[in-house]
C-alpha cells in the first residue's frame, strides 16, 4: 500500500480549518488492485506474465481481498465538509438490507433533494481548456451543488487551481474540486497510460481509487451540459436492483455502427456503448461479481481489468471503451442503457438525423469527439463549444450566450448537423429561462 501521491492537491474555496483538517487527516489510499502494493504516478514500469499468469495472480488474491470486505474508507477531508452516502446508489438502504442480499435489492428511489452531484474527469494533454469550458457549462445550469474529481497530469495542476480560483465567487459557492494525479497499478503503469489514449483508460480505476465515494458520473473532456447536471444524475434513481452503470448505444442506426461492422471482440447489444459519459453506482461495482470469458469464475471490478487487456489487447481499437464494452456483453443486466440525447456525438447528424429522442426532445449533453470543437469539420459543434467557452459568468445567458449562438449556428446550416442545429438550442433555452 503506497502513500497518495504529494501532487494531490485538495482545490476548493475551503476555510483555513477544512485545509488544517485536510493536513491532518490526509490517509494512505490502498493498492488499486489486489496484487499492486502502490499507485503510480511517476515513471512507470512494464507489466510482465502473460494472460493465464496474471488471471491466476488475481485469484490468488481473492482472499486477501475478501478478507478486507471491499471496506469503503471513513470520510476523507478532500470533500470539503460535504458528507458522503455511504449506501449502495440513490436507494437510501439500510447497511444489513445491502449486506444480506444485494441481488434482491428493491427498485431504486428518488435521491434526496439537497444531494450534490458528483462528476469526475480526467484531463492529460493539451485538455485544460476544454476541461474547464466541460466544468463550466456543468455550472451555468446546475441548481444543486456539484463536486468535481479532476485526474490530471502533474503539470495541469496549477493551472487548474488558478483558473477556478479566478472564478466569481459567486460561481465558486456552487461547486467544489479535488484534484488529483494521474494513477494506475504500477507494475503495469505503462500499458494501461497508452492505451487508445493518454490516460483514458484511468476512468477504469475511479471505482478503486475513489472507495469512498458511491456514485459518479464520469465525462470526457469534450462534453457540455446543456441541460442540468443533476437531471442526469437522478439517472440513478431508474438503476433496478442489478444495474450498476449508465451509457448510451455507441450507434443508433446499425447501418453505420463500428461494432457491429468490424469489431474483434464482444461487444454489448446490437452496436456497442459510449463511454464518454457514463454514470457508475461505484458501490455496486465495488461489490459485484462479473461474469466473464477467461474463467468460470466470476471476478471482482479489480480482479478482471488486467487479464481482459492481457487476452484482447490485439484485437481492440479504442481501448478502455472497448473493455467495458466486453465486461457488458457478459454482463448485460448490469448496464442500465440511457437514450442518445445524454451522449449526442457527430455521428448522429453527420449521415442525417438518427437520434430520435433529441429530435423530440432536444440534446442533453453535448459530445464533441473527434476534435470537433477544434477544427472546420463540424461547425455546429464548435459554435456550441465557442458559445459556452466566450460567456462572461454573471452576464444574461439569453443575450450573452443563446443569441451569439442562434447567430452563429445560422451559419452552418450547409453541413448536415447545422441542419439540425435547433436541437442543439431546444433544451438549452429551457435550461437558460429556468435557472
């Protein structure tokens, strides 16, 4: 078990006496896995053993990690005073109910009104930007408190902690942030830092390194809210007794899926998931036993990791993604699987309009994969980004923000996700006129 490493940083408009208590309480996290005695978070090292080896090192563990109950630490001072569920989802359960029979478990029900939202990213690279404009359109329209968990490099973490703290304050009372460094098993750092891309596949470890947080939603950094955040989150009140995560279809016309055209590997339902949002009772996950295709053994969250990127690593494309994709397939009652219009992508509008639940309802979250807030190939979506991105905090939202862009939306209407730019405005003018 290894120190957290120093680069943590607890970044929050907190008092004198929450950072003394931060100082005080800060704790030793356990290892990320069962066979891994540290968290990495500098040079990495190269994994060694092949597939059957690391299988069989994971089960030998199994009663080490048995033996310490899967606990979830005490309260950690990096919340900033706010109290953290302790009880499987939004469900409110009582410990012994959990404990005695957790596939038995009732429906889910509404969460508690005053409850935050908890939202976790993870940014290396040139993301800082993008991050930040992702956090702050989760702000614009949220009413209840939010807590951000930002995994970044090294280098990202100052700069970060100044542009937060440039925020006004009345911005900086709806939210508060912990910072993190970038962590992965050590002795297998590496392979897992370059998988698909820099450190995506750290959303896979969240479950292991946040034990004492229970439910998460996570986000790439190219998502904007367009709609409050807590309105996804009450997600997890629609989570029946088995369903541990949320993603929407990778596709929804099976005409043009990547899974079902050229994948080499299991993938869920007819055309896959998205990962870019994805919603997690961590709890449950921390609980659960998963079925898989490498033993009739079923296998805890930390247990499988390793062993499915041993077999598969030749045959998947984008990564960490792709491992959910596989655990899902073998586990389908496990996914809850939420409409397209929380995890709207090019993909939708490029070959003509194929979300129907935006085109009657308007798009929720906002996903601009491909770089699209970046470059010319989807004007659309860069006017979105460069709307949320150029708003002043404070100013009138329908004339600083929804003006500018109607305006410059007017001028992609060439491209077919210009043409469908009113459902880009349509849920955003609700969100505007409410707040």
């Amino acid at each position: 078990m290894g120190l957290l490493p120093c680069s943590l940083c607890q970044i929050s408009p907190a008092s004198d006496h929450q950072l003394s208590d931060h100082m005080q309480h800060q704790t030793r996290l356990d290892s990320i896995v069962p066979n891994t005695r540290s968290i990495s978070s500098g040079a990495p090292q190269e994994s060694g053993g092949d597939e059957s080896s690391q299988l069989d090192s994971t089960l030998e563990d199994r009663d080490e990690w048995a033996g310490r109950g899967g606990r979830i630490p005490g309260r950690s001072s990096h919340d900033a005073g706010h109290a953290l569920r302790k009880r499987p989802g939004v469900l409110g359960l009582r410990d012994r109910e959990w404990g005695q029979n957790r596939e038995k478990l009732s429906p889910a029900t509404r969460e508690p009104k005053n409850e935050r939202s908890d939202l976790a990213v993870v940014a290396c690279g040139p993301r800082l930007e993008e991050t930040l404009t992702m956090l702050k359109s989760a702000i614009l329209f949220s009413k209840k408190p939010l807590h951000f968990y930002i995994f970044a490099e090294d280098e990202l973490h100052d700069s970060f902690r100044t542009a937060l703290e440039m925020w006004p304050v009345a911005i900086r009372t709806k939210f508060t942030f912990t910072i993190y460094p970038i962590m992965f098993p050590e002795e297998n750092a590496s392979e897992w830092k370059k998988l698909f891309k820099p450190c995506a596949s750290q959303r896979l470890f969240l479950p292991l390194i946040l034990k004492q947080v229970d439910s998460l939603l996570y986000v790439d950094t190219d998502i904007l809210f367009l709609r409050p955040v807590e309105d996804i989150w009450g997600l997890l009140s629609q989570f029946n007794a088995s369903q541990l995560a949320a993603m929407a279809p990778e596709h929804e016309e099976p005409r043009i899926g990547w899974y079902n055209r050229f994948a080499r590997h299991p993938y869920y339902g007819k055309t896959g998931v998205n990962s870019g949002v994805m919603l997690m009772n961590m709890t449950r996950i921390r609980e659960r036993l998963f079925k898989n295709d490498m033993t009739a053994v079923a296998l805890r969250w930390e247990e499988i990791l390793m062993p499915l990127l041993q077999k598969y690593k030749l045959n998947i494309t984008w990564g960490d993604q792709d491992l959910l994709n596989i655990i899902f397939h073998h586990n389908p009652e496990s996914l809850y699987l939420f409409p397209c219009q929380w995890n709207y992508r090019p993909d939708h509008c490029i070959y003509g309009s194929n979300c129907q639940q935006a085109e009657e309802e308007g798009v929720f979250v906002l996903h601009g994969n491909r770089g699209v807030y970046h470059n010319d190939k989807q004007p659309a979506f860069r006017a979105v980004y460069e709307a949320v991105k150029q708003y002043s905090f404070g100013e009138n939202m329908e004339i600083s923000l929804l003006q500018p862009l109607e305006a410059a939306l007017q001028t992609t209407t060439q491209t077919y996700c210009g043409r469908s730019s009113q459902l880009f405005t349509k849920r955003l003018k609700e969100s505007i006129r409410s707040v």
